[in-house]
C-alpha cells in the first residue's frame, strides 16, 4: 500500500538501508553526551545549512515534534503576547495553545482562498511576535516567502515564528527573512515521526536571552546551553537524528527539490482540473499548498474514491476536521517517486 496521506506520510524507500547502517554503527546504543552523538548533531547542523540553505549562526535544535515548538516560542520567546495569523486548524491550535502561556494573544483568521492583506496589517506595539503558519495542512494553503519577506519588512522590530511542518525540505524557504522556523520529520523529510526541528536566528536566541526564562524542562535558553557543545537537554532521539542526516546526505540542494515539487503539483492540478465528479478545494493559485494538495466533491463520492483507491493499493489522506466529509488530501512529499505520482494521476484521470 503507497500512501499519500500527509502525514505521517511515505518514508523515503533508502530507510532500511539507513536503518541498518545505524546498527551497525552502533548508533542504537550512542550515549548522547559522547563524541559519536556531538558529531552526528554538527554534521546534521551542517547538512541543513547545504542543502536547506540554512544562513550561518541560525542553531538547529531538537524536539519531540512541531508543537512542542509552540509551548517553547510562547514560554522562552514572547515577552508581551503574539499576533498569529492562519487560515485553518493548525494555525488556530496554536494560537489557543499561545493564549494559555500569553493570554492576550491575537487571531488574525484569514479564509483560505485568500492571500494575506499585508498593506491592510494593522500589529499594535503590544504584540512583540508575529506567528505565521506558511503551510496549513488542515486545508492545503501556503504563505509564500514574499508574504513572510513583506511583513518582516513591514515590522521589523518584531520577533516572526513561522510553521512549515509541511513544507519544510519539499519546497524553498528563505531562511534569512525571519528569525524562528519549525517543523516535524514525518512530512517532507520522509521519516517517521517522532522528532522535530526548530530554527533560530542570532536575533531569536538574543531574544530569549533577554526574557531571561529558565528553569522548564524545554526551556529555549537551556536548549541552548546545551547545543553550544552539540549536546541536548533531554535524552533524544538518536536514531531519528541519524536518519535526518542521512536523509539529507543524500537528498538534492533545496532549489532542486523545489521544482520537482512544483512541477509534480502542477500535474495533480491538472488531473483534477480535467475531472468531472471533484475539485480542487482551494481554487486561488496564490493560496494553495505546493506540498499538500485537497479535493473536494459530494460526501458519498469522497467516500466511494478513497474505497476505490485503498483497492489499487493507494491510499489518499482524509481531509481534516470540518472538511473530512468532503475533501481527501494528497501529499506532494519528496520521499514519494514520480512513478508512485504518476500512479495516483492515472487513476485519478478515471475520474
């Protein structure tokens, strides 16, 4: 069964191969105060900084997920309250999970088919964060990087946190436009879940510095103290980190990985373009997702595709939420071949 569920979604097929490699390296068994461990986390710094086009002096930390990045950007970050701007049911998870830490933190609910009005954004002093969710699973939208690059240019005194749980390694991001990024393996790194990566900027880590929180379990500042010798303040992951740095070993530089996820979702669009039972639920071209792609028809005709799917050995992601009933979601993941796409197109031209 191939499925294309968006996550957890496909591992990438090398992931035996990693696996073993880890065993035999005796990886399983690395304590994670030893060189093996602070070397395996430089390198895995490093990769990111080659393929993903990390800048220099951003720190890459571990996680137990993305949201887990939501309690330490409120707990270690926030000093007054944020400003989260979203379209759907990620966006605002994290908004009511801030207003438990920051309880006078904002929504700024935008519909999905639109883009943000940035020359409309009106952020009052107050809000000392802004809160972007770049790739809203739930409903298949994106922000694109000239949206983020406008509102960094727009409040540059202020800290931006931005979600790319979906998107993160599947299509380019520019880093450098704002200072705190953060997503999960089990999407676009093609892994299994259970780990998460967070991005900070010199700016964000001078930042906690100055709010000063200590004393948490995942408090930013002694993540920190603990990535300056390579080294975590939990007992982490190893084997998932391992994979991470192979994966990324061996994936292309980012820009590459970009146009094969544009050019990929550009024929899904077309395939359902050309359909006549469904459609493509977001039908703005500057909203929607490059990484995770949803559809809508009748209730009973979802249901009955998604049978029929499971039946050729392809499993389609149910939408999410209010959207179950009516839509499935397609992942454009890179651990996904174009032969497995090309799959999935062809069946879906039945249509």
């Amino acid at each position: 069964m191939i499925t294309f569920a968006p996550g957890p979604s496909k591992v990438y097929d090398k992931l035996p191969q990693y696996m073993q490699e880890a065993y035999q390296q005796g990886i399983l068994s690395a304590n994670h105060r030893s060189a093996v461990f602070m070397n395996l986390y430089q390198e895995t710094e490093t990769l990111m900084k080659e393929k993903l086009h990390l800048p220099e002096g951003y720190r890459l930390l571990f996680t137990s997920s993305a949201t887990e990045s939501w309690e330490i950007i409120s707990q270690s970050i926030v000093q007054s309250s944020s400003y989260h701007i979203f379209s759907g049911s990620f966006g605002k998870k994290w908004f009511n999970y801030a207003k438990h830490i920051a309880p006078t933190s904002f929504a700024h609910i935008i519909a999905a088919e639109d883009t943000i009005d940035i020359e409309g954004l009106q952020i009052g002093e107050n809000f000392d964060l802004i809160a972007i969710t770049q790739n809203e699973t739930s409903n298949a939208t994106q922000v694109s990087n000239a949206s983020i690059a406008a509102i960094a240019n727009k409040y540059p005194e202020k800290m931006i946190a931005v979600d790319t749980t979906s998107s993160m390694a599947g299509i380019e991001l520019d880093f450098k436009l704002v200072d705190i990024w953060y997503a999960s393996v089990q999407k676009c790194f093609g892994l299994p879940a259970g780990l998460g990566v967070l991005l900070v900027s010199p700016k964000a880590i001078a930042k906690a510095k100055d709010k000063g929180e200590t004393g948490r379990y995942n408090s930013l500042n002694f993540m920190l103290e603990n990535a300056q010798t390579y080294q975590t303040h939990y007992t982490p992951n190893v084997f998932a980190i391992y994979l991470l740095k192979r994966v990324l070993q061996d994936m292309q530089e980012i820009q590459h990985v970009d146009r094969i996820t544009r050019e990929r979702m550009r024929k899904l669009e077309d395939a359902i373009a050309n359909t006549t039972k469904f459609r493509l639920l977001i039908q703005n071209p500057e909203a929607r997702s490059s990484t995770v792609l949803a559809v809508t028809g009748r209730e009973e005709f979802i249901s009955q595709i998604k049978k029929n799917a499971e039946k050729e050995g392809m499993q389609l992601g149910s939408g999410y939420g209010p959207l179950k009933p009516s839509s499935f979601r397609i992942a454009n993941f890179p651990a996904i071949t174009d032969q497995e796409m090309e799959r999935l197109i062809t069946f879906l031209k039945t249509y």
